[in-house]
C-alpha cells in the first residue's frame, strides 16, 4: 500500500524509474554488439534502475533516501566520463578525463561531509551542494569536446545515424537542464521542511524520461559492424 501512495503522489518521479527498463531491456538485447563505452553505458542503467527502486522503497517507508544519491553521483560521473575516455581519440583529452576521475571521487565525499553537520544523522542527510554542479559542468564539457573532435577529424559522415551521438545529446540535455536546478537541490529537499514548487520539481523528472529516450535510440542504432572509426 504505501508503494501506491508514492506512485500516487509522484507519478511523474515513479515512471521515470521504470523508463529506464526501456534502454535497459535494449542494451541487454544488443549487448554482444556494444563497445566498451556502450556497455559503461548499460552498468549506468543497471546501477540507475536500482538506485531509483531503492530511493522509492525508502521514500514509501517515509525514510531519507539522499545518502543513496550521494553515493551514486561518483559512481555516475565515473562511468560517464569513462564512456568519454573509450570515445576521445586526442591522448591529451584523456589525460584530462583521467585527472578527473582521480579527483571527483574526494571532491564528492569532502562536499558531503561539508554540507551535513552529522554524518550519523541519516534522518536529517542533505544532498551535495556542488558535487552534480561540477559533474554537470565536466560531462557537458566532454561532450562538446567530442563533438568538436569529431568534426575536426571528419571521421562520422552521417552524425545523425552513430549511436554514440545520441548518448551525447542525452548527456547534453540530462546535464544542461539540470545545471541550474542542482545548486537548490541542497535547499529545497529538506526531510522536515522541504519546499514545494509544484511543477517545477518535475523539470528533472521531464529532462531524465527524454534523456533516456534518447539512449534508447542509440542503443538501438548500434550494430555487429559498427560504423564508429574507434570500433
């Protein structure tokens, strides 16, 4: 009963979670077909879909579930970013995907430290406050930069038709539409007192569904003979 009630009151936020089964169920479908950084893509997918039953199982039960999220921002970063690291063909931008994977991981667990008071308090956690604002700020970087080096090099004739661009306009889209509302994620998911902006909590819940959506049809776009140059 009380996972009802949740679906009821957040209907938008609960079929987001189950939209993720789409790309999912496509990516296990193409699995033997995927590259490395495709098949990064399907563990996000794995590890997105538990994290989202999990922070339902526990809003249901009317218990916090922003550790839960706390802990899936290094994990998401790290995964993405990777993706871009199999993707980039320039040694220097590597290098700079890899700087980074060394020191998100610290960055995140010292930004949420600094935003709760008492770690122990689990009832009372409060999400990052910059954490998934510096996330969004280098995953948009990489995909730009992608873009530019793809069309520097010339490799993709059809840009509309590689998998990997889809992913990249998910990425741009998930990350550009919530680079603004992160910084108040601290301020508005408070457990005894959080705000409510009616339509507006839905902006990420909106951005995420097309994200996917956009997944998906990367996903399906891959093939035994892939036409990427770095195959």
């Amino acid at each position: 009963m009380a996972y009802f009630t949740y679906f009821e009151r957040y209907p938008l936020a609960s079929f987001a979670v189950f939209f993720i089964l789409l790309p999912l169920s496509l990516a296990f479908y193409r699995f033997a077909w995927l590259d490395r950084a495709f098949r990064l893509l399907t563990i996000f997918l794995c590890l997105d879909l538990v994290l989202g039953l999990g922070m339902i199982h526990l809003a249901a039960h009317r218990s916090n579930n922003l550790l839960l999220l706390n802990l899936f921002v290094p994990c998401r970063y790290l995964l993405f970013s990777g993706m871009f690291y199999y993707k980039f063909r320039s040694p220097g931008f590597r290098k700079m995907v890899l700087y980074t994977l060394i020191g998100f991981v610290p960055f995140t667990i010292l930004d949420v430290y600094a935003s709760n008071t008492l770690l122990s308090d689990l009832h009372n956690h409060r999400v990052g406050r910059y954490s998934q604002v510096v996330e969004s700020v280098l995953i948009i970087l990489w995909a730009l930069l992608y873009f530019y080096e793809m069309t520097k090099t010339l490799t993709v004739k059809n840009i509309i038709s590689y998998p990997f661009f889809w992913v990249c306009a998910g990425l741009l889209l998930f990350y550009s539409g919530n680079i603004f509302y992160f910084p108040f994620w601290y301020y508005m998911y408070v457990w005894e007192d959080d705000l409510k902006l009616g339509f507006v909590e839905e902006v990420p819940n909106v951005v995420e569904i097309i994200s996917l959506l956009l997944f998906s049809i990367g996903i399906w776009q891959t093939r035994a003979h892939h036409d990427s140059p770095e195959s």
